[in-house]
C-alpha cells in the first residue's frame, strides 16, 4: 500500500452504510462515498458492490431496494476482513490492472498488425473489409427471416428461403466488393483503365475479334461500311474511297477516337522525320502507357496521347505512369543493348486535347516530361502508300486495314495521301491484307 494512503476502517465503512440504511446519511453523500472507497469492494464482495455501484440513486425505488438489500447485508454480519486481508485484494487488484495494461498493449499491437495486413491486401480488393462489411450488410436480411418465423402466423418457408438468399447476398456482396476494390487499385496503377469504364464493351470486343479474323481470313473490312449487296454493286476505287469517308463521319466509342488521335499524332511526328511504332494501337490494352515510339537518331520519344473532352482534367498520376513507362523502355534497351547498338537517349512527351491540372503540370516538370496540351484532332491525309522493292509494287492501306498501323511512312518510297480516289489514279492497289509476298497480296 502507498504510504500516503489513508488507513482503512471497517467499523467506519458499516457505520456510514447503516447511516444510510437509517436515513442519517443522504443518498447523493452515500453515493459519492461509495464511489471514493476502494475498499469497499473488498468489504462488500463484488456481487454486492457491484450491484451496489450499479444503482440509480436518482430513483427511489431503486434507493429503496438497494437499502434493503445493504440491511440484510449488515444484519448477517457478512464480513470479518482483516486489514491485511484488503490489502491482498487490493494486491490483486493492482495484478489485475497490470494484466488488462498488458492486454491493452497487445490489442494495439493486433490493431498495428491489422493494419498492415489491409495494406498488404490493397492489390486483392481488401477481402478482409469486403469480408465484414458484406456481413454487416446482410444482418437485416436474417433480422427479417426471423421475424417472419417468429410471428404470429410463421411463414417458415419464406423464411427459409429469404435466409438462404442472404447468405448469397452475402457471398455476393463480398466478390463485388473485393472486385470495385481492386478496380480502384488498379487504376491508381493503369491510369487508362478509367478510359474504358464508360464504353460499350460488345463493341469493344467486337473490334479485338475482328482483328483476330483480319488474320485468319479473307473478308474485306470494309464490307462492314456497305449494306447487304451494295458492296459487290460499286467498283474498287469507289467503294474503298467511300469506306473511307464512312470511316471518319460514323459514330465512334471514346476509345476509337482515342486510336485516331493516336494516329494523327503520330503522323505529326512522321512529318517531322521521326519513325512512329504506333505501340498503343497495336497493344491495346496492354500499351501500359506508351502509345507511341517515335524514333529519330538516337533521341526516342515514349509519347502518350489522351484525347479528352475539354472538361476533364489529366491528373499527376497520367504523368507518372509515363515517366514510369518510360524508364521501363529505357531499361529493357539496356538489357539488350550490345555494341552493335547505339547509345539512345529516351524522353517522355504528354501529348492531350485537354489540359493538365496544376499539380499535373508540377510532377511533369519536376520529372521532365514534355508537355504538348490543347492539341485538337483535325482529319488528316491517312491513305498510306508503299512502293515496294525493286520491282516498284504500288500498294495502299486504309485504317481499317491489317498492315495500316505497321507501316513506317519515313521509310524511301512511303507517304501518305488525302483519298483512295487519288492513290488508285497515282496506280496504286489497295492491300487490305498482307501474305508476306507483294505479288499475292489481296487487294
């Protein structure tokens, strides 16, 4: 015991509750009394001291009971503690207090532990969370089975059934959670994926199909652009010439617009000398940012496009996945570069229509990528023409077609022109798909 602690009096605690058992000690003194003696407990015995703290001292018939129940207590003669017999409880008292410290300490530790376990789950939708909220959200769906058991006229079969349905709920609940989860994460990583939100996706896949057939078969891809018989109806260069301007005039998903300006850009820096691998096109989903490598010399240009509408806003996060992209491109030449290969120098360059936020424009210049905003779409000559090897082969592709996007306009004897019209007078052949060979190409 501390020794400024004041000596405990038994006589003392049974005369201050026989005061108020006999009405000579107020209820608000004997309740502030009985929450000032640490003793008390020792004296009473914990059911009884509990009870006792317990008590609404504001009510009287709770006053009254608790009275009654202290008299008997004090008519049995109950207790016969020691001094030192307190003392060894309020020993174990303190043993007690030290155990709860030691278990607080180890719920804070389970807390930190949990903590990083949600962060390690972040890449798995936070199954965890999804876990638990799924749960909570399901509790009203069995309040209700219950209920409906329990009434007066029970509907157990409905109630079986609204049960069985909850706990699919449930199971449902959890996967869309860890799914939206997930989507969230991955965006952070992929910025482009919120690009693809928002798009129709059958058509979308209908587009990832048709190129797969554009290998495999040999149905032109501009019948799509004719009515049932009209294309057999229209000479070649008619026919190509009007897939063309239906080509630029139809309806297109945010994403289609996205590829053409992707190919714009990407002609603006073919006339500027630059070779263009149009790397977003051809990988599409999996262009992890790099829409297009623009090579001149030994500068190489890791551009990414957006074509937004003026409302949205490009974000630092856009900016950092094509730094980090960049420097992927940069690593993987050094992997492989030997001294056959020259030395390269890679920059990253934001190409939009939009503008970027000031944070945005902040990370690009701390990271030094170049920076080209309000850059507008405009309809631009996209017929590109190839003379081909030393027998002068004059052939032609157009957007829809299976080479189009292969085809560096850089290179001797390649160029692009404004129609079909013109590049079937120049004696120029459309190859809409190509065998390797310029003499069996179908056109």
């Amino acid at each position: 015991m501390n020794s400024h602690t004041p000596p405990i009096s038994i006589p003392t605690i049974r005369e201050n509750i026989k005061a108020f058992c006999d009405n000579a000690l107020g209820t608000r003194e004997f309740e502030n009394w009985v929450y000032s003696i640490p003793a008390l407990e020792a004296v009473l015995g914990p059911d009884l001291y509990l009870e006792t703290i317990s008590t609404d001292f504001s009510k009287q018939t709770s006053t009254t009971k608790i009275k009654k129940i202290l008299q008997q207590w004090l008519q049995e003669g109950h207790t016969s503690l020691s001094i030192e017999h307190i003392e060894d409880m309020r020993s174990s008292f303190e043993e007690r207090l030290d155990s709860v410290k030691a278990e607080c300490k180890r719920l804070l530790k389970e807390k930190d532990d949990l903590i990083i376990n949600t962060l390690r789950e972040k890449s798995a939708g936070f199954p965890s969370i999804a876990r638990a909220l799924s749960n909570y959200e399901t509790l009203a769906d069995f309040q209700y089975a219950y209920l409906l058991k329990r009434k007066t006229h029970p509907a157990v079969e409905t109630s079986k059934k609204i049960s069985k349905l909850a706990k699919e709920k449930r199971h449902a609940l959890k996967k869309l959670r860890v799914a939206v989860a997930r989507i969230d994460y991955y965006e952070n990583l992929f910025p482009w994926l919120s690009e693809y939100i928002d798009i129709d996706i059958d058509t979308l896949l209908d587009d990832v199909t048709n190129r797969v057939k554009g290998c495999q078969d040999d149905t032109d891809p501009i019948r799509k652009y004719f009515a049932e018989g009209e294309y057999e109806k229209l000479g070649i260069a008619e026919r190509n010439q009007l897939a063309l301007e239906r080509y630029w005039i139809q309806k297109k998903q945010p994403w289609q617009l996205g590829r053409d300006y992707e190919r714009y850009i990407g002609y603006l820096y073919e006339q500027e000398g630059y070779d263009v691998c149009y790397f977003g096109v051809e990988a599409g989903l999996g262009d992890l940012g790099r829409d297009l490598i623009c090579s001149r010399n030994s500068e190489v240009l890791v551009v990414q496009c957006k074509y937004w509408s003026s409302q949205k806003t490009i974000h630092e996060k856009h900016i950092s996945q094509l730094f980090g992209t960049t420097v992927m491109c940069e690593i993987e030449h050094q992997l492989k570069e030997t001294h056959s290969l020259p030395q390269l120098q890679f920059r990253p360059v934001f190409v939009t229509s939009t503008s970027l936020s000031k944070k945005a424009i902040e990370f690009a210049k701390y990271l030094q990528v170049e920076v080209r905003q309000g850059v507008k779409f405009v309809q631009y000559p996209c017929v590109k023409c190839n003379i081909i090897g030393h027998n002068g082969a004059k052939i032609y592709h157009l957007p829809m077609d299976q080479q189009y996007d292969r085809l560096i306009t850089t290179k001797k004897n390649r160029f692009y022109l404004k129609s079909a019209i013109e590049a079937e007078r120049q004696g120029f052949r459309r190859a809409w798909k190509w065998h390797g060979d310029p003499s069996t190409h179908i056109g």
